[in-house]
C-alpha cells in the first residue's frame, strides 16, 4: 500500500475559527497564502454578541471579497438605517441616520456560517476539536501541539479571544483594562418596531436591541453588575419592557464578559493576534466584529509583505477610533447627570449625534479638520 504524502506545511495557522478567526483566514487566503485553523470546538460557534454590522463592518465584509447583494439575499438578517439612544430618566431621545449605506442586523451562527463557507470555498483547512497543548519555536516558523495533532506553519495567528494562549506564550497579554462589564444576549420573537439599533441607557447600564430578522429582535443587557435573568434586567427599562410585553424568547439567553482593553504589542516575531485577542472595546459601541475584518484586512497585506510591523501600526490605527468612543460612552454610563445633560443636547441639537455617528463609522467626508490630530494624541496618551 503507497504511503500517503504529508500535507504541505502551511503559510498561517490560525488558533480560533470565531469571526475574527475567520476573517484572517479569508484575507490571508485572497492574498494566496496556505491558511489552516484550529479551534477546540464543532461549528457553529456561538458567543454573546450584539448581533449589529454598523456600515463600516458591511464595508469591511465586502472587501474580504463578499458579494453583498447575493450573500444577503441568501442569509436571514434585518437592515440597520440608524442609531437611536433613549434615556430612561429624566425621559430624552435622539437618533442620527447612517449617512450612505445601512448596517445588518444578522444572528452570530448565521454571520458564523456565511464566513465558514466562505473560507472553505477559498481552500482554506480547517482542524476541529483540537485544543492547543503547546507552542514550540522551530527554525521555519511554529510548532503547535493539539490533543489530536501536531502541526506546523510559519506563521501563528492568535484569534482565541479574551484569555487567548498564544498571547500568553508570545509574551503578549500586557494590557491596560479600562472596563470589565457583564453581558447577557437574549433574542425574542417579535417584529421589529423599528429599523433603528436602540441603546436604552439607565442607571443600570444599557439595553440595546437590534433586529436581525423580520420576525426577531436581539436585545443585549449590560451592567457593572451581574445580571440574574433578561426578564429582571427588563425591569431597568420600562419603555423597552412596554415594546417587548407581546413577544416570547426566542433562544436561551447567553452571558459573556465585555472589556475595553488595550494591549501594548500585537506581534512578537512571527505571532499576531485579532479580534478580541488582540486587545477590545465595550461592546456598547458595537464595533467589535467590523474591528475584526479590518484587523484581518491590515493582517493579510501585512502577512503577504511578510512585514509584521506594518500590521502593528494598523491596528492602532484601526482601534484608536472605537477605544476613544468606548471611553466616551462608558464616562456618560457611569455619570446620570452627565449622561441626561448629553441626551437632552443631542435631542435639541441632532446634528451633533449626526456627526458622532459618522465619525465612528467612519465616514471620513464628513470628519471634522483636526481629526487627525486629536486621534494621533488619543493614540500617544492610550499606549504611553
């Protein structure tokens, strides 16, 4: 019986097959680089999650090679025209457009989905329930041990979230932690009553819902404290418990922990990390996801370039920006008084959330001058 040739050893080996995961292994393989991943468990992989694509994310999805208009059609999602903030006491409201095109509401699995096969149909391999023992150095690139396998590549991508292991054995994981809040998703059946993303702010924290089908919300909860039950955090937000009185969960709820955090490095010799890996914001923002493409984005070209550095100096860039508005909003959640002055100015002046909303999605036409530059000093005082 002839022997089997041994697979060739691949350029990347991504370790975590979440959307970051995904996202580097895409753009990595569009570059034509040999991509595999890790992770230890079974598809789809779900998480806590907002379940929001701002438009900034869609662009970013389009230039990982999507065909937005087809893929759409094809996956069950909700369009996304805006952002509404609703204060609940005193009572104050306002909401800003989307300036161009409109994000998708779109379920964690069915997003999770539509990468997989994306990757898959770009030759990328995948090696499933394999939980990483160890990391060895060897003179072409990384030596990854498995419960099941051993495996070699060049290149280590560390995609594996929060307590990621790569960053931990790269030497990595420094960071500075400005916030660590609790979440908890749950999805209802209902219709959704608007095309807006809605953040309800009270002394508790935030509740913000998003549609992602015609027939379903997501709604994610989050506190400084932990929170029992969905039903108990609906009782901090009346007027949204008013709007959900007819509707019925529709999955089991899912509790996560969200932090804003930043790490000094990203790469170290031949290792990167993304997503949530490579350091994160409150998950209020709801950048955390459209962050990643554009991480995988930089990662690619940078990988491709075979010049680490270049990728260390886009993602700073790429996560100056949404760092900035964490802080921001995490300041005006901590703060009633300040957060019912701020409301009720968006609410006489509307333009002012208008230009906010189109700063952090990054519509550039309508940035302010000086941009730049206060984005250059939020980047010193952030990694000093």
């Amino acid at each position: 019986m002839p022997l089997s040739t041994p697979a060739p050893q691949p350029d990347i080996l991504v370790v975590g097959a979440g959307p970051a995961g995904l996202a580097a292994a895409i753009a990595s393989a569009t570059k034509g680089l040999q991509v595999e991943v890790v992770d230890a468990m079974l598809p789809p992989i779900d998480k806590a999650c907002g379940e929001g694509l701002m438009p900034d994310a869609m662009r970013a999805l389009a230039g990982l090679g999507f065909n937005l208009n087809r893929d759409l059609r094809e996956i069950e999602n909700h369009p996304l025209g805006g952002i509404r903030f609703l204060n609940e006491q005193p009572a104050a409201s306002t909401e800003a457009i989307f300036p161009t095109n409109p994000g998708r509401g779109i379920r964690r699995t069915v997003l999770h989905q539509l990468l997989l096969d994306r990757a898959l149909a770009l030759g990328v391999r995948f090696h499933w329930e394999n939980s990483v023992q160890s990391i060895e150095a060897i003179s072409s690139g990384h030596l990854l041990r498995t419960n099941r396998k051993t495996l070699r590549a060049r290149y280590l991508i560390g995609a594996d979230g929060h307590q990621s292991r790569i960053a931990a054995w790269a030497g990595l994981s420094e960071a500075t932690i400005y916030s660590r809040r609790i979440g908890l998703r749950q999805h209802y059946a209902i219709a959704p009553w608007s095309n807006l993303v809605e953040v309800y702010w009270s002394d508790h924290g935030q509740a913000y819902v998003t549609p992602t089908a015609p027939n379903e919300v997501c709604v994610a909860f989050l506190s400084n404290t932990k929170i029992p039950s969905a039903e108990q955090a609906l009782t901090n937000y009346p007027t949204l418990q008013r709007e959900l009185a007819s509707a019925t969960p529709s999955s089991v709820p899912r509790g996560s922990i969200t932090l804003g955090r930043n790490l000094r490095r990203v790469t170290a010799n031949n290792i990167a990390l993304i997503g949530d890996a490579s350091g994160s914001v409150d998950s209020v923002t709801g950048s955390g996801i459209g962050l990643s493409f554009r991480h995988a984005t930089a990662l690619a070209a940078a990988l491709h370039d075979d010049d680490l550095s270049q990728y260390q100096h886009a993602h700073r860039r790429i996560q100056l920006p949404a760092s900035l508005m964490s802080r921001g909003l995490l300041l005006i959640s901590g703060s009633p008084r300040l957060r019912a002055q701020l409301l009720h100015s968006f609410e006489r002046y509307p333009i002012i959330f208008e230009r906010l909303l189109q700063v952090h999605i990054g519509h550039r036409a309508c940035i302010f001058p000086g941009i730049d530059e206060l984005l250059a000093t939020g980047l010193h005082l952030l990694t000093s």
